[in-house]
C-alpha cells in the first residue's frame, strides 16, 4: 500500500511541475512521461470565503485568478488544436468538442448548443460540499472533474461563448440573488440583438434577464467587476465593461479575426 501510495505522488507531483509558469507550461508535457495524466484536473483554485461573506474585493479577486488560469490553459487547447493526436487532456478535448458544436450553429441555436453542452457535462455539486468554502474554477477543471456548482457552468460557458466566436464585451458573469430560493447564484449572460439572455445551469432554455426571478448583484467581465446600483433592474448590463487590453488587442471577440481567449 505504501509503495502504490508513494508512486502515485510522486506522479502527481511530477505532473503539476509541468503545469508550473516558467517550466514546460500548460500544454507542453512530455507525452512519453505522462500520456495518461490528464493535465487540466490539477489547475485548481484556492480555497475562498463564501458568497456570503464576499466584498467587492474578494469578488475581483476571484475573478482574476480565474482569468490567469483559464490563460494557463487557453495554452493547452491550444496545443491540442494543433495535434490532437497527442492532446494529454480529456478536458480540452471536450472542450473543443463543445465549441465545434456550436461553430456549426448560428445565433440563437449557437447559444443555446453551449448551454444545453455545459449544462449536460457538469453535475451540480455545492462548494460548499465538496471544498468546504466558495470556489471558482476554470473550465477545464470543471470539465474534467465534470461536476461544479453555479459559477463553475457560468465560466465555463463563457469561456466556450468566446472561442466559438461570441465578443467578450457582448457576454458577462452575472453574480445575482434568488429571490425564490432565497440565496445567490450565477449564470453567463450574452448580449443577442439587443438583449440580454441568460445561460442558466437550471435549464436549458435561453431565458430574457428581464424574465429572470433573480435580483442583479454583480456584472463581471473583461477587467472589471461592477456592483448593481439599482438592483431591480437588469439595464446596467449594458454599461461598459473594461476589457484588459491583451484580450483586445488578441482579438478574443467575434468578427475580430483574432484569436479567441480560449481556442
């Protein structure tokens, strides 16, 4: 038992130095090493307070770990786009899955194929369950350990939106309260002729944000996390929202011709 035990650390370990900036980098293992680890499942966040003990700090902060690590792995999709013979993660591989469903769609149906794709990848489990504290995770990680709760779906998805072709400044993380259930959730919001829709793990219809029972607390996307001022509304979805300028400059929305913050 100890010698198995040993072994499998020993892996582990051999395998996060692959994914450490600086090393080999995300997506650039030595396959004759580690053809059967799959990579993406160690990118993991930290622990972090819950939603209910949040600030307008803990929420940026969240937020742009998440960003750094779906870059980490915005590296090995990228890698295995192009060879995919040699892709050492199932994560990516479904991943790219999801988004050549929906390149194949157009509009409406394009959107819907990534909520219903994501909705039916992941099985909802509470943070609180299985990490003990308000946790979100990058999309590959998701994917890979196919269960996560709210956000994990709302970034998964929005990671999926962008390398389909969707602008960045036309999606957004919506951190609401539910009124009915009484507590906070997430979803993935894009904006479709003029309208804002909600990709919402809790079905798979696209559903108007004015139609929602949810109470906007917090609009997140590009660089910045915006806190509702009027609560009752959903209208400052449209205000701007910052987009960092290497994502910009990248091209990470549609019609851009530049390259997706995920590929």
């Amino acid at each position: 038992m100890r010698v198995r035990v040993a072994a499998h650390q020993a892996a582990m370990i051999a395998a996060f130095l692959v994914l450490l900036p600086g090393h080999i980098g995300a997506g650039e293992a030595d396959d004759a090493l580690f053809p059967t680890i799959r990579l993406a499942a160690l990118i993991e966040a930290p622990r972090a307070p819950t939603l209910d003990q949040r600030s307008d700090a803990s929420v940026a902060g969240k937020w742009r770990s998440v960003r750094e690590r779906m870059r980490r792995e915005q590296r090995l999709v990228a890698a295995c786009r192009n060879d995919p013979a040699a892709c050492p993660s199932d994560a990516a591989t479904q991943f790219m899955a999801i988004v050549d469903a929906a390149r194949s769609r157009k509009g409406r149906a394009l959107l819907g194929e990534i909520n219903r794709a994501v909705n039916l990848a992941v099985r909802p489990v509470s943070d609180a369950k299985r990490h003990g504290a308000d946790v979100w995770t990058s999309p590959l990680v998701t994917l890979a350990s196919a269960q996560g709760d709210c956000e994990d779906y709302a970034i998964a998805k929005l990671a999926a939106l962008w390398a389909a072709g969707i602008a960045e400044s036309e999606t957004r993380l919506a951190i609401v309260h539910d009124t009915r259930a009484k507590e906070d959730h997430a979803l993935a919001m894009v904006r479709f002729d003029g309208r804002w829709l909600a990709l919402d793990n809790r079905r798979f219809t696209l559903i108007e944000a004015v139609h929602l029972a949810y109470r906007p607390l917090y609009a997140i996307g590009g660089d910045s996390v915006r806190k509702f001022v009027n609560q009752d509304s959903w209208a400052e979805l449209d205000n701007g929202i910052g987009v960092a300028a290497q994502n910009e400059a990248n091209g990470s929305g549609a019609g851009s011709g530049g390259t997706p913050v995920l590929l």
